[in-house]
C-alpha cells in the first residue's frame, strides 16, 4: 500500500511542477492584464479564456481518456500505434470543422460584431488556439498513457513560458490587447505541437481501424458530454454574470474564480493527470478498494488543507493580482469557490466505480444535471444577491455532483471511503476558513500571526477527531519515517509492491 502511494505522489508531484509554472505566470500576467485592460475588457478577455477553453473540451471528443484507456486495457495494448493515428485522425477532423465554420460565419456576417468588445479577429483566433489545443492535450494524453510524467511537465512548462514571453512582449512593450494575449496563445501552441509531433509520430501505425474507432467513441464520446457539463457547471456563471450584471461584475469575479483556481492548479488538476493511469494499473490488485480508499482520504486531506490557506489568505492574493481598489470585493467569493473545488476533487476518487467498470455514461448525465441545476440557480439568484450567489450556486451544485456520483459509482465497484473522515475535514476546514470574513481584509502583523497559526493548526485539531489511525501515527510521529516516505516518492521504483509492502491496515 505505502509503495502504491508513493508512485501516486510521485507522479503528481511531477505533473505539478508544470501547474505551479502555469499559477506562477498566473501571478505575473494577471496584475499586467489588470493594468494594461479596463475592468470591462478583463471580463471579455476572461469570458473568451472561458470560451476557448470549453470548446477545447468539447472538440476533443473525449478521446484524451479513450488515448489512456486503449493504451492501457489488456485487449488493446498491442495496437497502440493504429489507436493512436485513428483516434489522432478523428480529432483533427471534427476540430477543423469548427475552424471551417468560424471563419464561413465571420466571413459571412461581419456586422454582427459592430459594436461588439469581442472582434470577429478575436473569434478567428479563439477557433485556431481551440484546434491546436486539442491536439496538443490529445498527443499529451498519449505521454500520461505511458507514464512519461517528466516528458509531460517539460513540455507543459515550455509552452507556458513561451505563451508568458510572447504575452508580455504583445501586452506591455507594444499595447496590444486581449489580441496580443490570443496571438500569443496561438502562437505557444502551434511551437508546443510541432514539438509533440516529433515525439509521437514515430509511435502511429498508419492504419485507420472502424473496430478501434468503435471503441474509442463507446467509451469517449459520453465524456463529450461529461467535459460539456463539467465546464458549463465550472464556467457558465461567467456568461450569467455577463448578461444579467455586466462586463465590470464579470471582472470582479472572474479574478477572484481566478485566485481560487491556484488550488485546482497546484493540487487537484495534478491529481487528476496521474490518478486513472495509476488507477488502471492497481485495478484488480490486492488490496486495491482499499488502496483507492486512502487515496480519498489523503489527497481530501490536502485539499482542505490547501482551502484553509488560500482562503485565509485571500485578500492578500486578491492585492497581489491586481492593484485596483475597484477588484478588492473579490476576495469575499474565494473561499467558497476553494470549497467547491474540494468537492470537485473528492468527485475524481468518487467516480472511479464507473470508469474502472466502463460505465462512463452516468458521469455524463450527472454532470449535466449538475451545470443545468447551477445555471438555473444562477438565473435565479444573482439578480437579488449578485456574484456571491454565483459562488454560493457553484459550492451546491458541485455538492450534489460529488454525493450523486458516489451513489452511482458504488453500484458498479463499491468502494469503502472513509466517509466520517471525510465529513470531519470538510467541518473542520470550513470552520476555520470562515474565520476570514471576521478578520480585517487590510491584514496587520497580528491578523497575519493568526492567519498562519490556524492554517498549522489544521492538521493537529483533526487529531482532537480522532481522524488519524495507529499506522499513520507511527509515520507523522517519526521523522525518520517521513524522511524515508519523501524520499520514496522522489526515487522511481517501478518494483509492484509485495504483501510486507502493504503497511497501512
């Protein structure tokens, strides 16, 4: 079990060095973006980023996880390279259809953008940036499939520095706007794939196989659906907030969404690149439910642990992205954002039932109901309470998301999550995240002190639950054990763990 756990760690350690790039230029861009664009400019330029972002989504046809499954599945393993060149095939082709209607409908009705903040050159470019993406996350899917964690973050990070390069070039020295930032999209991705082709062209078998095809759409194409309602679920409050408060609303909340982000960045979105890979392997293992089982409980623990900082916190970061008086009311939605990025979180550990079973079309059908429920909330709610109904709505949405996918998940391949655990971290974190809003947002030393001396204090108040079993005492407690665990992570050990291996009861 230890062992299990230390290649988990490692891989998402190594997936998160290109996220936390990707937060790190978040930090340098944002306050440049804030400067250099009106409050209502921000919001377009967020509500494009939003746009191309669930297109890309889309348009990958949920072939990133069928590249994945296919790699890895017993009876596919060896026609990896004709899985490869025909799911490759179907992506470029649906993906050029869209780039074939954008240009036909701008070309076709300039003047509805007469007017208009959003420029028919900005949606050219948006349809361009959309195409490369999808294959660049297809071809970089491949590389999770084969475990290749440090290919996949030298890659990830060389296109985010020179999108960061590019950016900074078009945006500061030469003024040019939300299209600065889009060409210099466009332009890191196009580098990114002619660096990716090199290194999976050589693993195609040019061979377009219908029975290879079949199988991929069985099992993507409900997750179109699935990536369709997760990203409305995530991002539709932005188009809401636009239509019902405006482009300066819109701004506001998008930078504190933004903030709230850095934890789906550094921890979640990096458990999610290496657990189904891992998940895969130990399918079928000794000991696997229960492996799965602690992953919850671990990986929960760090989320919430991560939620308490940044929320504490979130005023600080709220200056730190922009200098304007006009976006401090935006550190007030952070910290429920952060808690329903928890929930989105655990629902990764939650679903695993249905996709180890290939039972992938409930999670479609729930993610769906789960945007459509936020979006009526949101039509509902902001009128009277603005965006922190926005906030509130995504926190209850993704609730129900997590819960309903559990229910689902266990018919399929129950799983024995520590649920009382589970509702102890939530209740603990969210109790000491609350503390925010009765601290001064223009924090003091002392307001700092306390700040830091909740967020340490989280782990040890769990102890005072009973949260913690005699094993994973034995560890916390001793140095030299938590020494010898770190170094295991580092250390690749590609050895499948034997039964002394398995230390935590």
């Amino acid at each position: 079990m230890l062992e299990r756990l230390k290649s988990t760690v490692r891989h998402t350690l190594v997936y998160s060095l290109s996220n936390i790039a990707t937060k790190a230029v978040g930090v340098l861009l944002i306050p440049l973006f804030t400067a250099k664009l009106s409050l209502g400019e921000f919001g377009i330029w967020d509500l494009l980023d939003v746009t191309i972002t669930i297109l890309a989504e889309v348009f990958i046809l949920g072939q990133a996880s069928s590249i994945i499954f296919l790699n890895n599945s017993d009876e596919y393993k060896n026609q990896k390279g004709t899985s490869l060149f025909t799911v490759a095939t179907l992506v470029l082709a649906v993906s050029a259809l869209l780039v074939v209607l954008v240009e036909s409908v701008v070309s076709l009705f300039p003047r509805a953008f007469t007017n208009s903040l959003i420029t028919p050159g900005y949606i050219r470019l948006g349809a361009y940036i959309v195409l490369l993406r999808v294959m660049n996350n297809l071809f970089l899917s491949k590389i999770r499939a084969d475990e290749q964690s440090s290919y996949f973050t030298i890659v990830s990070i060389a296109r985010i520095l020179l999108m960061t390069v590019l950016t900074i070039y078009l945006i500061a020295k030469l003024n040019k706007g939300i299209g600065g930032i889009l060409y210099a999209a466009a332009t890191a991705e196009f580098v990114i794939i002619l660096f990716l082709l090199v290194k999976v062209i050589p693993q195609m078998t040019v061979k377009f196989d219908v029975k290879i095809l079949s199988a991929a759409l069985k099992f993507g194409f409900p997750l179109v659906f699935m990536s369709l309602g997760f990203m409305m679920l995530n991002l539709s409050d932005r188009f809401v907030i636009k239509y019902l408060l405006g482009a300066k609303w819109l701004g506001v909340y998008g930078l504190g969404y933004r903030v709230a982000g850095v934890l789906n960045m550094f921890m979640i979105l990096p458990f999610n690149l290496s657990l189904m890979p891992i998940a895969y392997k130990f399918y079928r293992q000794p000991d696997d439910k229960r492996y799965f089982s602690k992953l919850m409980s671990y990986s929960t623990f760090f989320f919430v642990w991560g939620f308490v900082f940044l929320s504490l916190f979130s005023p600080e970061l709220i200056k730190i992205f922009a200098q304007k008086n006009e976006f401090e009311t935006a550190h007030l939605i952070v910290p429920v954002v952060l808690l329903s990025y928890v929930f989105s979180g655990m629902r990764l550990n939650a679903s695993l039932g249905m996709f180890l079973t290939k039972n992938t079309k409930h999670i479609a059908w729930i993610t769906i109901g789960s945007a459509a429920l936020n979006i009526a909330l949101n039509f509902i709610f902001i009128p009277i309470f603005g965006i922190m109904a926005a906030a509130a709505n995504t926190l209850i949405a993704f609730t129900i998301f997590y819960f309903v996918t559990q229910i689902l998940s266990d018919k399929y391949y129950k799983i024995p999550f520590e649920n009382r655990k589970l509702l102890t971290l939530i209740l603990v974190g969210s109790v000491i995240s609350a503390v925010v809003y009765f601290l001064p947002s223009h924090g003091s030393f002392f307001t700092t002190l306390i700040k830091l001396i909740l967020t340490a204090a989280f782990p040890f108040l769990l102890y005072l639950f009973r949260f913690y079993e005699g094993a994973e005492l034995d560890i916390l407690l001793s140095p030299k054990k938590i020494t010898d665990f770190i170094k295991g992570t580092i250390k690749v050990n590609d050895k499948e763990p034997t039964d002394s291996e398995m230390m935590i009861p």
